[in-house]
C-alpha cells in the first residue's frame, strides 16, 4: 500500500480541527549512517513549523523509535478550532 | 494499521543504501488552516535536511499532493553507499 493512500484513508471525513503530522523513517543502510540524524532532525524540525503554526506542550506529540537498521519520529501538531458556544 | 508499522514492514530486509524518507499531511479542519503550509514547509525543512546529508538534484524526491482537506508532502533522500570495487 502506497504511503499516501495511508493518509488518505485515515482522514477520509473532514475533520473539526487543523492537524500536521510529520513522520521521517531513516534507514541506516549496511554501511551504517548518523545513529543520531533524528534526534538532530527533531529540534530543528520542531523549530521550523513553530515558525508557521503555534506549538505549545499540550498540542504537539513528538515520539521516537530507534533500531538497530530503521529510527522512525512521528511529530503531531494539533490546532484547536473555534470554541463551540452552545446557546 | 499504525503508521509506524507501516515503515517497519516496507523495510525489514537490511537496505544497502542510506535512505531518509520524510512525510507530512496537513489536514485543514472544517474551519480551514493554511493552504500553502505544505510548500512553506518543504524549502525550510530541505534546509534543515541539508545541513546533515548531501542533497543533491539526483538524490532527492520531492512530491506534493494537495487536496481540500488533506495535502500531503512527501522528500526522499538516499545516499549512495560505497562504490562496490569487483577484482
């Protein structure tokens, strides 16, 4: 299944709120590259979409997977709609 | 399925090259967030990938997919591994 079509499927219905997810995989490969290229990656990354969106403690997730051939970091950012006021 | 599950599956098989493979989806929400976020993104984080791998014009993919809802930017960058000398 083509990694698009993943997205697609997850949010067929419009959803209330604006959300960004970021996810880099990083395949070490036999030579064996940066252990660490995705802990570099995630500060600067973070710093680039603080730039756009506002990012706060309660609405970003930041998880981070590392083995031995393939790390994997998941950012998700989460924007509150509107408040909905009940009358 | 988890997205990560995803990543792990595609790639179990130790691969030869170096590869970073980076994904993100903006999903607007009903009330509706920016429509060019994607694109303001995808230059700055080039940037930030560039200060730590080679990105070279043939090393390097870039998609973008834009819907009303949901858009998606997809960057894969792979490094070649060392050349194989055959005696």
């Amino acid at each position: 299944m083509n990694l698009m079509s993943f997205f697609n499927r997850r949010t067929s219905a419009p959803v209330a709120r604006e959300r960004l997810q970021i996810l880099l995989a990083h395949e070490r490969g036999i030579v064996g590259g940066k252990s660490d290229l995705l802990a570099q990656l995630r500060e600067e990354i973070l710093a680039v979409v603080g730039k756009h969106l506002s990012i706060e403690r309660d609405n970003v997730q930041v998880k981070m997977n590392r083995g031995a051939d393939l790390s994997t970091l998941e950012i998700e950012v989460e924007l509150p709609g509107p408040e909905v006021v009940r009358v």
